[in-house]
C-alpha cells in the first residue's frame, strides 16, 4: 500500500499510506479514497488506471493538497484539476479515458462479467497531467469491481432458437424477473442484468439483433422472440411468473414499448424505457424499424447524428406506438443532449398520449439536462462519441452519443438509483429484497 517518498530531501524518512474502501464491490457501490502521512499542505495527484479486455488503457486523476495533518480524503476534498474537478467522490471511475495515444472512438464495457474490473489506484508527488507510466507511485492499491456479487448465477439460455443469458440472484427464490434489452449494436450485452441481479431481480439478457438464429438464416427475428424470452423467465422455477417486467435502452426501447402495448402474451408488470422512442410502424417488422436511416446529419468532426430519423413526432397512429393502450407503470428515462434519438421529444409525445388516454398516472419521466444518449450503470465512463456498426448497414462509423461528461455521470447515477426503487415498488409487492454487497468479502 504504501512507498517511501524519495524527493525532496526532506521527505526521505516519509511513508505515504493508500487506502481504498471497499477494495472489492460492485461497480455501482460508491468507495472512500484515503491518502495519510503526506506532509502538510503537499500536492498530490491521484490516479486511476484500468487495463480493459481489449487491451486498451483508460486512466483519470484528480490533484489535490494535503490538509494541516498531511491527509486527503477524495470523498471530501476537491479536485483542484485534473480529469474532474471540485469534490468528486467518484471522479477517478466516472471521467476515466482512454491513455494519451489510444485510437479514437473506444468505449469502455464490460466483456466478461464473471470477472472483476481492475482498477489501480495510485499516489504521484505533485500535480502531475502525464507521463504516470514513467514514473513510480507513492502508493498504490487495486481495486475489484464486480457485475456479478457472490452467488449470482450465470446461465446461458439457447432453447427456443434464444441467444440470451439469464442472471438468478443468490438464493431459492421465487425472484421477480427482467427482460433486458440493449439497442442497435447487437451483440449479447451481459453487465447490466448480471448487476441488476446482483440486487435481486432475475435477469435475461437477450440478443435479439445478432443471436444464432439470425446469424444462420440470414433473417431477423419476430415478435414471438421476445414472448418466447417472456415465457423463459415466466416458466422458470426461481422466477414469480407474475412479476415481470422488461427494460430497454435505445432500439431495446423500441420493442419494450411495442410488446408493452400490442402483446397478448407478455403482461407486464412494469417497463423501463431509456434513451429512446415510440415512434415507428406499428405494423412494421424489425427491419422496418431499422430502415430509417435516410435523415442522417454528419458533425464537423465527421460524427453521424441520428436524432432527427424519427422527427417530426408522426401524428398518424399508424407510426407510433398507441401509448393509450400502455396498463403497467413505465420509467422513461430521457437525456436532454441525446444526439442519437430524439429522446425528450418522444418522452413529451408520450406524456401528451397518456393524458388525453387517461392513463398518465402510470407514467414516470426523468429527464436530465446535458446527458447524452448512452445512460449507463453509474461510474460508467462517458462515451461522447465512439465507434458504431450500424445493424442496418453493417458499417462501421463514428456515433455521436452526446452528453457532457460531469452532468452525464450524475445522470447515470440518479437514474439507476431511481431505477431501482421503481423495479422494486413495482416487481416485489410489498415483499424486501434485500440487497447483496460484497463489502463483507
């Protein structure tokens, strides 16, 4: 934990000590940063730095002075500069970036959720903004950042033509259950249900763009796909089949919407709704929801702009999801600079929709200024733009998400906490939870 200080002379005989608490957590559990023994009124960097399974290297740090008593606590003490300023409890995680040098475009998300994200916390002599590979830290401490708490399981799902992975939280059970949608990437995304299961909701993770069946045939899926992941999670011993409820994010909410209002077969307990729209074909397939892709805008920086694809609002039913129809509360989650969709004008289409249907009771929107379109877990490092395959086209571009990185990471955390507490009003009736941590580890 801790190195001599070897400069100045006066320092010689000092220990700086690096403590971190907890070490070992989930990613969205928040953790004390607390540098000792500096001397007084010393300048210190601290730095975070995190190698990701692509093999790039993200970094963030924060400057910071020592107290009369040579201490620093990063839950207390502002940033002086760095990549986050003022008092940042988190800062280190949520303004990570890419190391000077990488290639632009990257993201930053989680592979493999059975393992933990590393993160190296270390103490550097002065206010320092590069070159930290060439130096040696004070002190440092690695840090694990979990998905997945002790005694999450992990089950891949392939029956039925299904590519998907469900996530049972530890224990018996019966748990309310989740369909957890992401958007136009594809790919089967895993962090999300395996965190949500980490607090006590049985999660399906579905890949519904790129799964086996269409990379065989050639063909996307129907609508009977996800009442076919409906029924999974509704037929699974460990799951309450009637408290049910479906997530999406971007194109995900697109289906989460649809299902919402026009299946017979899904009856949800409740749905969440992030960064995304009700407009589209209602009678269409999914390639008809992929299709719009004629109103394209390109950024000075060569950055491809979406939003304006679903613009205007339709006043025709026939483009747009019948929000009068919708039975089960909905958490709409909205990022007032979404440059890829156009989030707050839908959220207000379907606000004015659920007010002359009567239903507007079951609608919570949260809509945050100057968050982008990529609303993650918290601490997720924010992505501006980064690099997209379009489904549609199977071109590889430059997206631009937007967002501004300070008041996008309080985005993320605001709405995952009140994300949760309406799963849980909502999913549990009534019952605790209970909470998995792995602070105790």
């Amino acid at each position: 934990c801790s190195a001599p200080l070897k400069t100045p002379s006066r320092l010689k005989q000092c220990i700086v000590k690096l403590f971190v608490q907890p070490s070992r957590g989930l990613v969205d559990e928040k953790f004390i940063i607390l540098v000792q023994k500096a001397p007084p009124g010393y300048q210190l960097t601290v730095h975070a730095l995190h190698k990701c399974e692509d093999g790039h290297s993200w970094e963030a740090f924060g400057h910071y002075i020592s107290n009369a008593i040579g201490t620093v606590n990063v839950s207390e003490d502002p940033s002086l500069g760095g990549t986050y300023s003022g008092v940042e409890q988190m800062g280190l995680l949520w303004s990570l970036r890419p190391v000077p040098g990488s290639k632009p475009g990257l993201r930053l998300r989680k592979m493999n959720v059975q393992i933990p994200m590393e993160v190296t916390i270390s103490v550097y002599q002065g206010h320092q903004t590069e070159g930290f590979m060439d130096q040696v830290p004070l002190a440092s401490v690695v840090v694990e950042r979990w998905y997945m708490a002790p005694g999450v399981s992990r089950i891949p799902i392939t029956e039925d033509g299904l590519t998907a992975t469900l996530f049972l939280p530890p224990g018996p059970g019966p748990f309310p259950g989740l369909l957890d949608l992401w958007g136009g990437g594809g790919q089967l995304v895993e962090y999300r249900a395996s965190l949500l299961a980490s607090h006590g909701i049985a999660s399906l993770a579905l890949d519904y763009l790129t799964p086996k069946i269409t990379m065989e045939t050639r063909k996307m899926v129907d609508l009977q796909y996800f009442e076919k992941a409906y029924k999974i999670l509704e037929q699974h011993p460990q799951v309450h089949g009637s408290s049910i409820g479906m997530l999406g994010l971007s194109l995900g909410t697109s289906i989460t919407l649809k299902m919402a209002a026009y299946s017979e077969v899904m009856k949800l307990r409740c749905a969440v709704c992030i960064s995304g729209s009700h407009v589209q074909p209602v009678d269409g397939s999914m390639e008809d929801i992929l299709k719009n892709a004629d109103r394209t805008r390109v950024s000075e920086e060569n950055e491809f702009i979406w939003r304006d694809l679903l613009l205007p609002v339709p006043s025709d039913l026939a483009f747009k999801v019948d929000m009068g129809r919708l039975k089960c509360p909905l958490l709409v989650v909205v990022g007032e600079d979404d440059q890829n969709w156009p989030a707050s004008e839908s959220a207000m289409d379907m606000k004015e929709m659920m007010e002359q249907a009567g239903n507007s009771h079951l609608l919570t929107v949260l809509s945050y200024p100057n968050a982008g379109h990529l609303i993650e877990p918290p601490y997720t490092p924010h992505a501006r733009a980064s690099l997209f395959r379009s489904m549609a086209t199977r071109e590889k571009m430059m997206a631009l998400w937007g967002g501004e990185t300070a008041a996008h990471s309080l985005a993320q955390e605001d709405a995952w906490r009140k994300l949760l507490v309406f799963l849980r009003e909502n999913l549990y009736s009534g019952t605790n939870p209970g909470t998995p941590s792995l602070s105790h580890l």
